[in-house]
C-alpha cells in the first residue's frame, strides 16, 4: 500500500513542478525591493487554469503525503 502512495506521491509532485514552472513570472526581484510600479491585473485564461490547478496538486500533495504517514500506523 506504502508503495502505491509513493507513486502517487511521485507523479503528483513532477505534476505539481511542472504547473509551477510554467506560470509566467510577473516580476522580478526588484519588485520586492521596490524597483518596478507593475499595476494589478488579474489572471485569465492559461494563467488562471495553471495557478488553480498549481494549487489543486498543492493540496493533493499534502493529503497524499499525509495518507501514506498516517494510514500504514492505522492499519497494523
């Protein structure tokens, strides 16, 4: 069971870089330290779909992770 929730764990992960990796970078460093005025925008359409589904393997992530810790101890 351990082993089937490693390869999860493993294809959500390269899923979620992936995800993160292809969203556009706004800024720079410099906008942190107060270098470039962008103004707000909001994000639409492969910008949007990309930063929900980032999030949606975020949170898959984590409940995999947390499935393959808590449930091996449960099912001695």
């Amino acid at each position: 069971m351990q082993q089937i929730f490693g390869i999860i764990e493993i294809v959500i992960s390269i899923i979620l870089i992936i995800t993160i990796l292809l969203q556009s970078r706004g800024s720079g460093l410099g906008a942190a330290f107060g270098g470039e005025g962008n103004v707000f925008r909001t994000k639409r359409g492969i910008e949007k779909t990309l930063f929900t589904l980032s999030i949606i393997f975020g949170a898959l992530f984590f409940l995999v992770g947390l499935a393959n810790t808590i449930l091996p101890t449960l099912l001695k």
